[in-house]
C-alpha cells in the first residue's frame, strides 16, 4: 500500500486517494482533428521510470495533487498542488 503525504492532511493511506492520470499530457487544441482527440483519449505510454500523475484526496481534502512517482518501486519523490510545477529527477540538472 501507499502511503501519500498530502501538503494539506499529512500522509495518508492510498485508500484516500483516487488515481486520475497521466500528468504530462496536454490536451490537443479545438481545432486539431478527430484523429487527435483519439490518441489524447486512448493512447498511453507505459513508463518504467520516474512519472507525473494526477491523484485526487477524495477522502481528505478533496484537492487534486500532482505526484511524482516511480513505476517499478512506488517511491514517491514529491507531491504538489495542482499548479505547482513538479520536476522529475534528473531533470534541471548539467
């Protein structure tokens, strides 16, 4: 099991929380066609590696967190609102 330090209610089992996507995706522009639509809606990647993913605390605060997660060991290395800018590791360095 999880357990998810949410900035607002402190670290919590993931029971609390409900996983609700892939971060890193952008959704296409109005004008971009069906065809883009359709890979932004059913296409996914499926990354062993370090990832950004929504969570929303629907058994706490009811704020939607951004988290990054590793996909191999569950290790959570930050959790963030919304808003905030969440940085991979590695990433920004030389």
């Amino acid at each position: 099991m999880l357990r998810i330090p949410c900035p607002w209610c402190g670290e919590r089992d993931e029971t609390e929380f409900r996983y609700r996507g892939d971060a890193t995706r952008t959704r296409p522009a109005a004008d971009a066609g069906l065809a883009a639509f359709c890979s932004y809606l059913y296409e996914r990647d499926n990354p062993r590696d370090w990832h950004t993913e929504w969570w929303l605390h629907v058994g706490g605060c009811r704020r939607l967190l951004k988290i990054v997660r590793h996909t191999l060991t569950h290790e959570i290395r930050s959790v963030a609102a919304a808003a905030d800018a969440a940085t991979l590791p590695g990433e920004g360095q030389p």
